[in-house]
C-alpha cells in the first residue's frame, strides 16, 4: 500500500500584495511577498454515497501570528496559536487567543473582523497555494505483536481511522507521533494528534465549517476515543479552548509502518 510521507509533506500559500490583496493578514506585512511553508498534522477523505462527491483536506501545524522579517517586534499582539486547512479550493484559518469567542481586525480594516474561524476561497486569498504530499511505500501492521515491536524498534508510523455514517466515508490519515506500547502483554496505543474530526451530519458544502480538532486515542481495530478541542470554562463568564470533550466511535484503525 502507499503511506503519506508526513516528514516531507507540506502546505504552501503565498502572500502577493503587488498582485492581490491577501483576506487572511491582521497588520500590513512589511513585505510584498511571502511564501509560507507549513508541515501537515493530517490528511483527511470525505465521499459521499451514491454521488461523485469526494474532497481532500489537509491540516497544517501549529504557529504563531507574526511579522516577517522585521527588525523587531516579530510577534503580534495579542498573539494567536493559528492552524490552517485547505481543502482544493477552499481556506479557513483557526486562531486561538488567550479567550474563546476573540476576534481581531482585518488589514485592510475595510475587511472587516476576522473570526476565529475565517473560511474564505483560495483563489480570492492567496496568490497561490500548494498541497505537496508524497507518498511512499507502507504496510499495515496486522497484530498487536508487531505494532508493538515496530514501536520497539522506532520505525515511522501512520495511523489511519475510517468513520462511515448512512451518508458518508471519511477517512483519516496522520503520523503516529506518540505511542505507549507493553511487549509483555502485547498492548499498545497511539496517544496523538491533532486531527481533522468532522461532522458527518453536516452537507457537502458544509463540511469544513464543521470540522474540530482532536487527539487521538486507541488500542484496537474496532474503536477511538478522541479528545476534542472545544471552548472550556476557566471562571465567571470566561473560555479558553482546550481539549476536553471525549467521544467514542465505533471505526476502523489500521497501524501503518512507513518505508517498509
């Protein structure tokens, strides 16, 4: 089978101010151009029965709202944790500040308030934006035994989850980075993320606004527990957003060793 090869896989957009203005941006980047290369968290496939819907989205890593080559005061303040995801034709922005439910200004002001989940085309975006993504060989690791031995001897591991519903398949591919594993009793388990975990009750056009972001955990072919990412109390009247909602499905995981 073939495994995506997450150590050289990546998200590309880059910011053209001589050509188009960006939808995305906070301050006015001190430069006209930028190509920002991001490292994937997850992939993931969303089809539809009995139509010829069939989307691919990816999740990029975690980084941090900035300025691009400025002498000082790289940081923008307040600062936001942002991650992004594409999809072919389709962009939203997920940035988390100190508090849930917090905003900020668009550059231009004239855009507007960004929310924490700016969805917005491509095409009207970015100057351009990239997907690469290659693959390699992989095999599914069958057993517990050799899930665990593979962990045991530091091979590069995939994990992939399949949720069906009446409507949809989705199926989740993402590298396993965290891993307990018991070479007595044969036990293992993932303990990773983040992943892209959708609402499979949403419509097609719908899907992406629903998705949340979850570790993941589980011992088993049969089912996963994720922890999911959702506003949080902390006091009176205040949210941060952490993971904290735990959900049990019913799927299938396939352990993948990479390269083999």
């Amino acid at each position: 089978m073939q495994a995506i090869d997450f150590p050289h896989s990546f998200l590309t957009f880059r910011i053209d101010t001589l050509k188009k203005t960006p939808r995305t941006v906070t301050q006015k980047p001190p430069y006209s151009l930028n190509n920002a290369r991001i490292p994937l968290d997850a992939y993931l496939t969303i089809s539809e029965r009995g139509t010829d819907f069939s989307e691919e989205y990816v999740l990029g890593v975690s980084c941090k709202t900035e300025q691009v080559g400025v002498e000082k005061n790289i940081w923008h303040m307040p600062n936001a944790d942002f991650k992004p995801i594409c999809s072919s034709d389709t962009f939203m922005a997920i940035k988390t500040y100190d508090l849930a439910n917090k905003s900020a200004t668009l550059y231009p002001p004239s855009l507007g308030e960004q929310p924490e989940r700016q969805i917005s085309s491509i095409e009207e975006s970015f100057d351009s934006l990239k997907v690469d993504l290659p693959r390699v060989a992989g095999q599914v690791l069958k057993t517990p035994q050799a899930i665990v031995e593979a962990v045991l001897a530091n091979q590069i591991l995939n994990a992939r989850t399949t949720i069906e519903n009446d409507r949809y398949t989705a199926i989740l591919e993402y590298p396993i980075k965290t891993i307990n594993a018991n070479e007595r009793d044969w036990v293992y388990q993932p303990d990773t993320g983040p992943v892209l975990l959708p609402d499979l009750n949403r419509d097609t056009e719908d899907l992406m606004a629903g998705f949340e972001l979850a570790f993941v955990g589980f011992n088993t072919s049969r089912w996963v527990e994720f922890i999911i990412r959702v506003p949080t109390p902390v006091g009176e009247g205040l949210s941060v957003y952490h993971y904290s909602k735990s959900v049990r499905m019913d799927v299938v995981n396939e352990v993948v060793q990479v390269g083999k």
